[in-house]
C-alpha cells in the first residue's frame, strides 16, 4: 500500500514487513509522532501471511482505539467498519469487509479467552505496549503461550515509544526496529510552582504565560479530573477566541471526541487532559504542552482489598513522552513545572501495572485459561506473590476457586463481561430475583461519573434512571444485557435490596458502626473507613460499602448502602473461633472465644487456657508481627542467614538472595512443627530452630554449606571459636593475639576463595589488627604492634618470630619480668 503524506514510520516499514516474513515475533520502537499506530497495521495489509485472517491492533483507552480506527478509515476513504473495524465496549463496528481490526486490551483478553486459537486472525499488534497496563501484559502472555501451542504462524508485535525495548527484545527473543522519527524541536523551559500553592492556582498561572507567550493551542497534563475540572474554573474569564477543554476518561465519547478536534479558525484551544493524552491520540494544532509532572496510579491494598488511587512524581518517559506532544507538526514549547534539577531524580520508568494492581480479575482469567498459578504462564514482569494470594483468597470467598480451579459458579463469573466482584454480584442477584438492580449498580460502579457524586448509592441509582443522556441510555441498555447474561429475569428494582447486592460481591466490606464514633465503621476485612459526620449514612448501624479511597488510617467511603444486622451476618459469615494472643515480654498467653463476623467482634468470652492448635496461631502471629528477633534463637539464625548470603555475595544465585525473608515466608514450614504443645518459645533452642530452619534449603546446599562457610574455627590452640558473617568487613574470627602463634598459612572459606580474617585481640580484649594474610602480617603489621603491646602488657609474651613460636591461651611472663 502506498501512502500520500510521508510520515516517519515509512523509512523502516519495510524492515518491520521483512521482520515479520522471516519470523513471528517482532518489536518495535518509536517516538510519539511517528505513525505506528495508523500507519504500520495499513502497510501490512498486503502481505502474503496478511491475507488468511485480521490484523488486531490493541489500543489501551477507548478514546484512543476510536482515534486510531476513524484516522486509519479515513485514510482509505472509508468509515469505520468496513476495512477499519473496531471493538470496544458500547461501540463494534465490523463487517465481513473488515481486515484491520482496532480493539481496547481488555475486550482482547475476552477474544483470546473465548477462542484461544485466535481463528481468523493473523496478527496481534501491542500499540502503546511501553505503559504496561494489567491487560496488556496478560493479553501478551496468553497471546505467546497461544502462538507456541497452537498457532506458530500467529505474528505479534509489540509497539511501544518509550518502553526499555532491549529487554522486551531479549524476552521474546526477537529483532528490534527502531524508528528514529522526525519531531521539531521543542524547547523546555522550567517554571516551579511556589512552595504550598495550589496546584490549580499554579497551572492556571501558566497557562496565561504561556497564552500570552506563544501562539497555537495548549496541552495541558494534570493528575485528575478533579484538578482539571477547578483548573478550568480559574480560567473562565478568558477571552471567547480561547477554548477551555477537559480530558479525561470518564467524558463521554462526544465530549472526548471534542476536546481532541482541532479548533475553529480563529480561535485557540487549551486542553486540559490527564495522562490520557500522552499517546495514541493525535490533537491537531498544539504546540504548547504544559506539564505539572503528575500522574495518578491505581495501587492495590491487599487489606483494604480494593484499589486507590495515589498521586505520583511522572516518570522520565511519561515527561518526555509529554513534551514530545508539542513537536507533532512544528516546533515546540513545553512549560515543565518543576525545576530543572529534579528531573534527574524521577524514576527512569514508571512501574508496571501487574506490581501495584488488584489481581483478581487476571487469576480468574488465568485460571479460566487453565493455568493454576503465576508459574504457569511467562510474564514479563512476574505478578508479586502477595497480591496473587489475596486475589486466590477473594476468588475462594466469591466462590469462584476451590485449589486453583473454576468452579461453575466461577465459569459463570470468568465468562461475565464485568470484574470478578461485579460478576459474582450481579449473578448472585439474579438467583433472588434482583438481576436489573444488580446490573444497575453495576453500571454505576463500572462508568465514572454515572449518577452524580453522592455517597448513598441509592441515590446515584436514582439519578442514573432519570438521567436521559445518551451515555446513561447506552449503559441502560448494557445493564439489561447483564441482567438477562445473568440467567434471572428482570425483577425487582426496589433500591432498597442495594445493601444486600453489594455485600455479595463486597463480603468482606460489610462494616459496623464504632460505638460513639459517629460516622466512623469497622470493616469486615479489618480496615476503619468514615464518612462525615452530617452524612445520612453516618447514623445507619451497618453499611454495605462499593467503594473507598485514600491511604490513611481511617479510609474514606465514597460508595456504600444501608443493610440490616441480619442480612450482614447472613451473607457475611459468623463464625465462632477460640483465639490467643502472646505477650512476647511477659511471655504469656491468653485465650478468648469469639463469636465474629471477619475482623468484627459479635461476642466474645474469656477462656482458662487456649487450645494447643490456638497457643501456636498466636505464636505465629507474634513472630509474622515482630519478626524472627522475638525468638529466643534470634542470634543462631541471624548467623546462619548470614552465611548464606556470604555464599550467595560469593556464589550466585544458587544459594537464596534473603534466606531471612524466606524464614518469615514459610514459618509454618519450619518452625510450627517446633511449636505442637507449646505455650512459649521457652524449648526452641537455637540448635533446633537452626536444624529447622536449614530444611528449606535444597539437600545439595545443606551438605555443601557447613563445608563451604563452616560456623567455628580452630585455633593453634586447639579451641573452637565462632566465625562472624555479620560483619561488613567480612567473614572473621576473634580471639587473644598469642592464640594465633605458630599459624603460617592462613585459613580460607568457601572452597578456597575467601580469606578468613583474623582479628587479634589485645589482653584487654580490645582489637588490635585484622589480617587476611598471616605470613605477610608476621614479618610487617606484627612488627608495629609488638612494639606497643610490649610497652602496655610486658606479662605477656610478644616473640620476635611469631610464625615459630607456641601459641597460647593464658598468660606467660617473659622472662625477667619478675
């Protein structure tokens, strides 16, 4: 295919189309501007290997595939659907016509789950693959595990404009191509705002500079729709020749496709976005970019179980990435709010989204794929361990898994087109006959904005049924097809059932008021949220919560219903356990029974003495809160971890990295089996806890390890002493200089490489040198040190020939010394 305007892509299109003849994995690397997203998916139509199915472009955003598939149709002079089709939520147009198909990652995830084989599909291009989202990192994984089981000839091809593209290279094990692009320049000029502003005082600050300074339009990145709405705010009083428009993702698809049209002649536009507007989209006639250096990432709290939003500095790439905005079609200015220097301290990258994300929904994808844990699967930046957990745990409390495995319920949840908790919510609904409610608050919680802001998700629901706009209208209609998906009719829509719902797909955020606290709940899962005091959900006993925000002690509830005590218990859970807690100072145990609905105490009655099963729970629990120093044997494993990362510094990585972390890790591994019949640590001696604990080493590493790094050292005179690893300056032993006498060769560790150090003592048991080589130190340092330790311990013996003389452990006057 021939292209009239050139873009930068075109002088490496053909290296990307002889890349992807000779092999089925590619990736490639160019700046923002560049023409991948439209440009490269148009000139692999015609290959041969193009033509037996679809060529999958994933976009991250909405806004951005319905960018990319409206700009490359009209490069054909078509309109989306037919040879440009594409695929997101609320919006498919495809045809039988269709080659090129533009899809947002998650409905991609659902392709690939539906139809493993990806029949009738050729490629998959990964379009802004350097931002790392959850789906694109599972749809990558899925997408290479299906290519080397069932489908060799399937290409794929990540694209990405600031991504480390070195390491995702060698991680597929494919060729690089690199674009180098042809941007105008763009001049950064560093602005800082003053000390405690407001932010949006600051930015509308220099948003008049910058009108004021040059011409065209501006784009201007803040955190959040919060900040742009107040920032707008500050701005109403400009001239009617300047636009004032927002960005973000939760406007709806006209007002997005607005804010991206270039603006009517004569007029300038300042459109003020989130990161949303970093890639992908193409915003004609900006040539200012504004940047307060912000962005704002989900992070996943495991205890909270539910995602917050927090706040960041914006990473070197997302920057730069940003500044390359202003240097799409002529040179640039971009206004960097912060002072020059700190740029040099920002993170090179910003973090992946599989480490900080909730990942519930990917292990019910995975597990539906049939992969049983994260091993299964090859990641490029592994799930971490804990957040994998918690999301088993909340998968098994849903229902969802029993050992690693859907369930039916879980077939039903895994195949819904909602996230876990939604799913299970709104099928769980069904069965009562409250499917279109469920399906309602399901659409308020899935879409931003929907309903208004109230706390009360009554309320919102309310709104949301009155609301005529033609984004309510489309998600009326998309809660219908879940509640009939769902499997009941539609029943009641009494919004007086909306506590109940939620708890079903929220068990663990049913809360209970704090006793003279007022507007102040204790969650099931343990966590203390609030709303203000005047809310009218602040006098309600029990809450049933959608949703918080905010890191701190007390979480702020920003969604939740009314539910009575009954149905709390009910759909939460009592249950009745006897529990202990040890004073590791008194060392003593005490014991309660509880009756409790998760971390919220019902009841509960004071016992003599735990049970043996209850007395090791909460030895555990000590050593889980305190770590490994609470234990009497603290020193014995601190030295025994100690050398093993000797030999790991030494070795590599066949010998652990943290065994101490591996301790905390596996304490039900090695030392519960220690505590059966205890009700202190008093018996854990440290022979036992050592031997205990070695167990988790591999049995080549436990006979290699007493060998390779041994605990004591002989002396010439024939005494054991301890070898210290927990020195910085490395491994060492301590005794009374004339103890080393006679020695002539010098002791070494782990197979001969290291030396040990000797550190002579003087009788006062004070350090007087520290050698790694004993026949060098005799005839040199000694010489020194004879001198002086003669003068201060003349009763004690300083030979002129140490090498040769006989070592000693007390003390032996020299002669004339009397």
């Amino acid at each position: 295919m021939k292209f009239d305007a050139p873009l930068p892509i075109d002088d490496v299109l053909d290296a990307i189309r002889d890349g992807l003849r000779n092999a089925n994995r590619l990736v490639l690397a160019a700046p923002p501007g560049a023409g991948k997203t439209t440009r490269v998916p148009l000139a692999l139509l015609d290959e041969d290997w193009a033509q037996a199915g679809r060529i999958i472009v994933l976009e991250p955003r909405r806004i951005a595939a319905r960018a990319a598939a409206t700009r490359m149709a009209s490069t054909l002079n078509q309109k989306v659907g037919d040879t440009i089709g594409l695929r997101a939520r609320m919006d498919v147009r495809i045809s039988k016509a269709t080659r090129i198909e533009v899809v947002t990652e998650g409905v991609f995830t659902r392709m690939i789950l539906d139809d493993p084989e990806l029949s009738g599909v050729s490629a998959v291009l990964f379009d802004e693959f350097h931002e790392r989202s959850l789906d694109a990192d599972l749809g990558l994984a899925l997408a290479l595990e299906a290519q080397e089981a069932l489908r060799e000839d399937l290409r794929i091809m990540p694209m990405s404009a600031t991504l480390d593209v070195g390491t995702l290279g060698g991680f597929l094990g494919c060729e690089v191509i690199a674009s180098e692009g042809r941007a105008y320049p763009v001049e950064t000029r560093h602005i800082p705002i003053a000390p405690r502003a407001r932010l949006e005082d600051e930015t509308a600050r220099v948003i008049r500079q910058a009108l004021r300074e040059e011409t065209g339009s501006l784009l201007v990145f803040l955190p959040g729709a919060a900040e742009i709405s107040r920032t707008a705010e500050r701005l109403s009083d400009l001239p009617d020749d300047i636009l004032i428009t927002p960005l973000f993702g939760g406007l709806t698809p006209a007002e997005q496709d607005a804010a991206i049209r270039p603006p009517p002649e004569g007029k300038r536009k300042v459109v003020i976005a989130t990161d949303i507007a970093e890639s992908s989209l193409t915003i004609d006639g900006v040539r200012v970019v504004i940047d307060a250096g912000l962005a704002r990432v989900p992070r996943f709290d495991a205890q909270l179980g539910s995602t917050r939003l927090e706040t960041i500095r914006a990473s070197r790439a997302n920057a730069d990435q940003r500044r390359g905005r202003a240097g799409r079609t002529e040179p640039g200015v971009c206004y960097r709010m912060w002072d020059e220097a700190q740029t040099r301290g920002l993170p090179q990258y910003p973090d992946p989204e599989i480490l900080q994300a909730d990942l519930t929904g990917l292990v019910l994808d995975t597990a539906r794929w049939g992969a049983a844990s994260a091993e299964d699967l090859n990641w490029l930046s592994p799930p971490p361990r804990g957040a994998w957990s918690a999301a088993v745990d909340m998968l098994e409390q849903l229902g969802a898994l029993t050992d690693g495995k859907l369930t039916e319920t879980g077939k039903q949840i895994a195949a819904f087109p909602l996230p876990p908790r939604l799913a299970a919510m709104v099928i769980n609904a069904a069965a009562d006959d409250h499917a279109i409610l469920a399906a309602q608050i399901a659409a308020v919680m899935s879409e931003r904005g929907l309903g208004g802001r109230s706390i009360d998700l009554r309320d919102r629901l309310a709104r949301f049924r009155t609301d005529k706009s033609a984004r309510a209208r489309a998600m009326t209609d998309l809660a219908k097809r879940w509640a009939k998906l769902a499997g009941g009719n539609n029943g009641t829509s009494n919004t007086e059932e909306t506590g109940p719902i939620i708890a079903r797909g929220f068990p663990d955020r049913i809360a209970r008021a704090r006793p003279g606290k007022p507007g102040e709940f204790l969650l099931a899962n343990g966590r203390a949220g609030r709303v203000d005091a005047d809310d009218r959900l602040a006098i309600e006993p029990w809450l049933a919560i959608a949703e918080l925000t905010g890191g701190a002690a007390i979480l702020r509830i920003q969604l939740a219903a009314p539910i009575s005590e009954a149905e709390a218990l009910e759909i939460g859970g009592v249950e009745t356990v006897e529990t202990a807690s040890y004073d590791p100072d008194l060392k003593r145990l005490t014991a309660r029974r509880v009756t409790r609905l998760g971390a919220i105490t019902l009841s509960e009655t004071p016992l003599p003495k735990p049970s043996g099963a209850a007395a090791k729970a909460a030895l555990l629990d000590v050593v889980r809160k305190k770590g490994l120093a609470v234990l009497p044997c603290a020193d014995a494993l601190a030295g025994l971890t100690a050398r093993i990362a000797f030999l790991h510094a030494r070795f590599g990585a066949d010998w652990p990295e943290d065994f101490a972390a591996d301790l905390m890790e596996k304490l039900d591994d090695w030392l519960a089996p220690m505590l059966d019949r205890a009700y202190s640590f008093d018996g854990l001696t440290a022979s036992k806890a050592v031997a205990a604990a070695r167990t988790l080493l591999d049995w080549s590493l436990i006979r290699q390890l007493d060998q390779l790094a041994p605990t004591d050292w002989t002396t010439p005179t024939d005494r054991q002493v301890s070898i210290n690893y927990q020195d910085e300056r490395g491994p060492r032993v301590s005794a009374k200089a004339q103890e080393f006498f006679g020695l002539t060769t010098h002791p070494m560790l782990a197979d001969g490489t290291v030396a040990l150090g000797l550190e002579m003592l003087s009788p006062a048991q004070r350090p007087i040198a520290l050698t790694h080589d004993i026949a060098n130190f005799w005839t040199g340092g000694y010489i020194d040190m004879r001198k002086d330790m003669r003068g201060r311990y003349p009763k004690h013996d300083w030979p002129e020939d140490p090498a040769n003389a006989k070592p000693q452990r007390g003390v032996k006057r020299r002669k004339g010394s009397e």
